[in-house]
C-alpha cells in the first residue's frame, strides 16, 4: 500500500486548514533575473524531460513581453527566447507530440495592433516562423491540444472594444499548412478575465472537448463542447452554480478532468467526463477556509489517473503561500504547502503550474514576485520528485552523461555529476564502478543523500596519453527504482604544442657587389596551438652581408606560414654563408637555422645580358609561365620556398613555357641559367 509522504499537521478541523508541512523535494531556479517572469506553461515528455513556456516583461511595460522556452533535455535547463519583437507576446500554451517536440499558441499583435493566435513549433531542433492563426479583432485566453492525427486544435476568446464577445475553436494541420473554420461555441456575451478562460483536450479517438466560463468576467456559467457529432455541441453537466478559472486535462483512459472555481465561496471542486459513463459528480477538491486559491495555469494527471493542481492564496485569514493538492477518483487529499518565502524576499504570489508523470512523480512551478534593485520582478521556482512511494530511497541524477571535451595530458578538468534522493530515507552510494582509472572520484566515501535531498559529486577527468575516452561510471546505490545508474564519460587526451618546420636554406644568386637582394624565409607552424617567434638573428661567418625584417614577436596560427623577409648585400665577389636563426615556443625546435647562401658577382658585369632582355609572363600564373630572353639561355629551374626543385629543362634557346597546372600555390624562384652568368626571378603561382 502507497502512501502520501508529505503529513499534514492540522490545528483544527474541518472548519479551517492552518498550517501544513512544506513539500520537502528540492528546488530549482527557472528564471530569475530582471524581468517580470511568470504564466508558466508545463509538461513532462515521454521520456521525463520537463518543457515550460512563460512571459517575461520588464516591469509593468506590456510592449516588452516576450515567450521564453526552457527544458532540461540536455540535463540542465536551457532557456530559449522565442520572441523578440517588440510588440507585446503573451499567454503561451503548448502540447508535446509523440516525439516530444513542442507545438507552441501565443497571442501576438499584429500590423494593424490587434492581439492574434500565433503558432510555432520545434521539430527542426529550433522554433520555426510563426504561423499566424487568426486575424481580425483582438483574441485573448488561447490554448492548444493535439490528436493522434497531429492536427491542432485551438480555442480562444474574443474581445472587441464593444461587446459582444464569444469564445471560438477552431483547428490547423501542420502537415499541410491548412486551417478548419472557426466556430463560435457561445452566444452569451462573455470577456476574458485574462487567465484560465477557456480549454481543449483531445482524446485517442481525435475527439475534442472544450470547457469555457460563459458571462462576465467574474463569474459566470461552465460550458462543455466536443464534436462527437462532427460538429462542435453542447453537452449539459452536472454545474449547475456560477464559476471561475475552468481548467481542463485528459489521462491515458480518455477520462476529461475538469476544475474550476465556485464564485459563492471561492473553493475548487472538480468533477470528469468519462467516454462510457458520461459526467460524474461535482466534488469540492480544497476544503473550507483556503482563502482564494487563484493564478493556477496547468493541471495534470499521472500515470495512475492521480489529478493534481496547484494554487496560490494570499488572504490572511487563510494559509498563505502557494499549494499542492491530489485526488484520486474524486476523493481529494489536503492542500500540501509547497513554499511561503521563507526568507521573506518577496511580495506577492502570482501564476503556478503542475506537471505530472509515471507513478505520483510531479513538478511544481511557482512564481513569487519583488521589488529587487528597484526593479518589479517575478521569479519561477521548480520542486520535483515522487509524491507516492514506499518508504524507500529513489536515486535520479542529472545529467545523465559528462562530456569532459579536450583536456592536456598530464592535466585534469573536473565536472559535477548532481545525485538527487526523491524518497522519504537516505539513499546510501554502495559503489562508484569506473570503467577506466582515467576517471574518477577524487572524494572518499561513504557518499550518501540525505531524504529529498541532493550531493554534488566531482568526476575528475586526467588522461596520461593522448586519445579519445569513453567509458562509464556505474553507480551502485539502494535505491528502490534503479539500484545501478549508469552515466556515460566522455573526454579526449590532447597534446598541446607548437612546432616549426623551417625551410633548410635560402640562396641567392648572381647578386651584383654593393648592391642589394631580398627574398622570403622562414617556416610552417605545424603544431596545434600558435607558434610565437620572440627573437631572430643572423649568425655565421658572413653575418655583415645579411640582414632580416619581421615584426617581432610574430604570432603564427596552425597551418599558416612564418615568412621572414632577408636580405644579402656583399661587397666583394665571392660566396657568402650564414644562418638566420629563430627562437621560438616550438617544442621540437624551440632554436631552428635556416642556411643562408649568398654568391656575389663583380660590379663591371653591372648589367646581365640575360637580364636586360628577359620578359616572364604571366606573373601571377595559374596555368603556364612564358620566360623570353634576348640572350641563350641554357636551363630553367623552378625553386620553392625550401630550396625544392619542382621544375627544371636543360636545353639551349631564347624561349620557354612552363606548365604550373599542377604545382601548389605560393611563391617560388624562377632560377635562369645562360652562358656567362646565373639570375634569378620571384614568380607567383596562384588559383
């Protein structure tokens, strides 16, 4: 026999409830920032994950409200704003499909300012363009519902500046972009009141039932549609008193839940629609002297056909604070107090939201609102965990996998693994089984977590080698529902460092005496993170007749070269030898030479004959190199930076063309070799 774990400690009774024990599960922070957050909208998925839409404004200015998103499908909540037009979103509502994608209704005005439904979806991994689905005059109150053919059904109010105004259904297939007629249900004249107004659900048989409050504002009479028929009718209930606030959901059996608020004593009571035995009696679900319970967005059912709501009371003749309450088969246990401020933070109480799923697990959203830093904000609060169970231990952990990413060998990174205890005893950690010693647990046990409570574990990541790791983390546990928890670990080992692989010489030819030739040197970072050259200089016997530009100290990203522009000036005919050497933070060559050679002719040969007459084009190349010459020429030869041959003909003419086709871009040194001398060009090869 299941049990409610929450006891409620009661002064008196039935005359008024006093005082209750506060749900002890833990809570998380929804939204808390500078904006006014609250009509939160909730579901658990398939799977457990949690969905909630709010409005978020700043302060009292409508023309800022915009929908946010957030769910904990990653293993945190992730927020998502979206909207952000600037002209006033509000009143979201959704409903999950089978693959637990998220079909979205919100009111949005439109170019000629009036409030419309609009519709987005997820399915796509991001929310897709609006689709607009109404036009005309205002709409307010709006929600959504789905059947197992996947067309959307709508429902919302209208309100003119001028009376009257009914409530409207209408549908949207998503499949083929087309809309169904919109029906007015109602022929009283009936306002939004600006919260619960108006529901739809949709049955395994894609029936749609509705449930709206019909006159005024404060209190008018319920009215039920489905389209049973065909058609949307009205079908008399046992209500027969004025209400407020209808809310509406459907469990697994196609049974219809339906709460409400009485106007005469500001109580809730509940009654169903069963698909077989029709409507069943209206019962009170909050007893005598609960204030008035109000601001409720979302009701739910579990797994059990268990109907859960929350409220929130502010009268002080009343408990004050937000509230839980459940019922099973009409029979309603007292309200649980979820949260009162505790710290005295806050001011008031304003929207509050269940989501329920499995056997009694259900998720709690409230929304106390402050003056912080002169700011009107409101917050959103989450509690969670298992309502009904045995005397036992429940083990959930968040999030379900740790992916570490790259992390230096010889190094560690360190994540927190969140261990949540649902149940009314200690959960004990029996073992923590990893699969590979480069993960671990750096505290020592015994781990345990206290009764709803909760234990932030380190999980250390150190990989001694490089690769990449993926291992698990068996946690063993006594806990009821699953006494071995697997999470997934994931990292790689990477080396860092820098590396420079230098061209090994640069050679410059047929330089005249007392005159000057420049060229490109250098190297390739080749590492994995920057290669920082800090110091260059020129070493070596001929040290005088070299000389090097850079701007010093030079950053080289991966991949990219390092070029250093030198010089050679001799003052005699001979040949020349040095080494430009760098410094760098390279690992394998942190002082890396580069040969130099220079050969210097004299003076009186201060005009080549090869030279004076010789034309090359193009320069730039992408396809062929033409070099013409006055003179004979008797070979070619094509250089690159790191004193490679790529191309090289012996022969004896005037002409000659080269094919670059298949050669890589960059620079080379075009090296022409006559009778008498040696000269040497710079040519592009580019794409």
């Amino acid at each position: 026999m299941k049990k409610a774990m929450i006891p409620i400690l009661m002064a008196f009774w039935p005359m008024c409830m006093v005082t209750a024990d506060v749900l002890p599960f833990p809570e998380d922070t929804i939204a808390y920032n500078d904006r006014f957050n609250n009509r939160q909208w909730v579901r658990f998925d398939a799977e457990g994950f949690l969905h909630i839409t709010y409005t978020g404004q700043y302060g009292t200015d409508s023309q800022t409200r915009n929908i946010y998103y957030v769910t904990d499908k990653s293993g945190e909540f992730v927020t998502t704003q979206v909207t952000d037009t600037g002209v006033d979103n509000n009143y979201s509502s959704f409903v999950l499909d089978d693959e637990g994608n998220v079909h979205m209704v919100y009111i949005q005005r439109d170019q000629s300012n009036m409030f419309q439904l609009v519709y987005q979806h997820n399915s796509d991994g991001e929310f897709s363009e609006p689709v607009w689905i109404t036009a005309g005059t205002n709409k307010a109150t709006p929600h959504i519902a789905m059947g197992p053919d996947n067309v959307l059904h709508f429902v919302f109010y209208e309100f003119n500046a001028n009376p009257p105004n009914y409530a409207f259904y209408t549908t949207y297939d998503p499949d083929t972009g087309t809309s169904g007629p919109i029906v007015q249900l109602n022929n009283v004249h009936s306002p939004p009141s600006g919260e619960n107004d108006i529901h739809v659900v949709v049955d395994s048989d894609n029936v749609a039932h509705v449930v709206l409050r019909e006159g005024s504002s404060w209190g008018g009479t319920l009215r039920y549609y489905n389209n049973l028929s065909g058609q949307m009718e009205e079908e008399a209930t046992p209500v027969n008193e004025s209400i407020e606030y209808p809310a509406m959901t459907i469990d697994q059996n196609d049974k219809v839940h339906i709460l409400y608020r009485r106007n005469s004593d500001k109580r809730l009571a509940y009654f169903t629609r069963d698909k077989n035995d029709g409507f069943s009696d209206v019962v009170a679900a909050t007893p005598p002297g609960t204030g008035l319970p109000s601001f409720y967005r979302t009701v739910a059912t579990d797994a059990e056909g268990r109907f859960y709501f929350t409220y929130q009371n502010s009268q002080a003749a009343a408990p004050v604070g937000f509230f839980l309450v459940s019922g099973y088969g009409g029979v309603f246990e007292e309200p649980i107090l979820v949260w009162n401020d505790p710290e005295g933070l806050y001011l008031l109480r304003n929207s509050n939201s269940v989501a329920a799923r499995g056997d009694g697990e259900i998720a709690v959203f409230y929304a106390p609102s402050a003056s912080r830093d002169g700011l009107i904000v409101s917050d959103i609060f989450m509690k969670k965990g298992f309502l009904f169970a045995d005397e036992e231990p429940l083990i959930d952990v968040s999030p379900t996998s740790l992916a570490f990413g790259e992390v230096e060998t010889g190094s560690s990174s360190e994540l927190t693994l969140m261990v949540y205890n649902h149940g009314p005893v200690t959960l004990n950690l029996l073992d923590l089984q990893f699969s590979d010693d480069v993960f671990f647990c750096p505290t020592d046990g015994p781990h345990w977590v206290d009764p709803y409570g909760s234990l932030a574990l380190p999980i250390v990541f150190f990989p001694e080698e490089e690769g990449v790791y993926n291992e698990n983390l068996t946690i063993v546990s006594d806990a009821a529902n699953e006494p071995e928890v697997v999470i997934n670990l994931s990292g790689e080992g990477v080396h860092y460092y820098a590396e420079i692989d230098v061209w090994e010489s640069h050679q410059f030819y047929g330089v005249l005496v007392n005159t000057t030739a420049e060229g490109i040197t250098g190297g390739y970072s080749s590492g994995n993170i920057d290669l920082v050259i800090h110091h260059v200089e020129i070493t070596g016997e001929d040290v005088h007749a070299f000389d090097f530009q850079a701007d010093l100290p030079m950053t080289v990203p991966p991949g990219e070269h390092a070029d250093i522009l030198v010089f050679f000036s001799p003052d005699e005919a001979r040949e020349y030898n040095a080494y430009l050497v760098i410094h760098s933070n390279a690992e394998q060559c942190g002082v890396c030479g580069i040969w130099l050679y220079g050969e210097a002719i004299p003076d009186e040969t201060s005009v080549s004959e090869v030279d004076t007459f010789v034309n090359i084009f193009p320069n730039p190349a992408s396809g062929f190199i033409t070099i013409k010459s006055g003179a004979i020429f008797e070979s070619i030869r094509l250089i690159d930076m790191l004193g490679k041959t790529v191309y090289g003909a012996d022969f004896s003419g005037y002409h000659h063309t080269i094919d670059v086709t298949g050669i890589h871009p960059g620079l080379y040194f075009l090296q022409i070799v006559s009778r008498s001398e040696t000269v040497t060009y710079r040519v592009q090869v580019v794409r």
